[in-house]
C-alpha cells in the first residue's frame, strides 16, 4: 500500500493477498513499469493492481493469473 507519489520499476509481485490490490494499493499516482503481478489475490477488486490516484500510468506489464471478483489483472478510477 501505498499513499504517496512513487514509481516502481522490474519488480515482481507474486502471491500476495488482500481486500484491493494483492499486488499492489495505491492511492496516489504511481508509474509502474516492466515488473509482473504474478498469483495475487483480493478479496474486491484489483487482483494485481488496485488504484485510486490520479495520474497513475503502467507500461511493460505482465498479469498472470491474478484473481479477484472485480478487475482481476487491474482495477481503479484513474488508470
């Protein structure tokens, strides 16, 4: 989770679990790049990724099964 600006870059999320975003919980502008959401899981929504901050940007993704009921690979208001 995370509430500030960041930029994420070649990062494996893998097997993670919660409410929003198993991988990763944003909510403020992230860019997240080359990196893999892997087996994650969340309860709601955003099985890899879930956010909620203006400006987030994502590039070279790769989702592999990532599960949740809403958005499995990514789920949010400003993406």
């Amino acid at each position: 989770f995370t509430d500030s600006a960041m930029t994420v870059n070649d990062v494996v999320f893998s097997g993670n679990r919660a409410f929003n975003g198993g991988g990763i919980y944003s909510s403020a502008p992230v860019a997240i790049t080359n990196s893999t959401f892997t087996g994650n899981l969340a309860d709601n929504a955003g099985g890899g990724v879930y956010n909620d901050g203006l400006g987030t940007t994502l590039s070279h993704l790769v989702f592999t099964n990532n599960r949740a009921i809403d958005g499995a690979g990514a789920a949010g208001n400003w993406m």
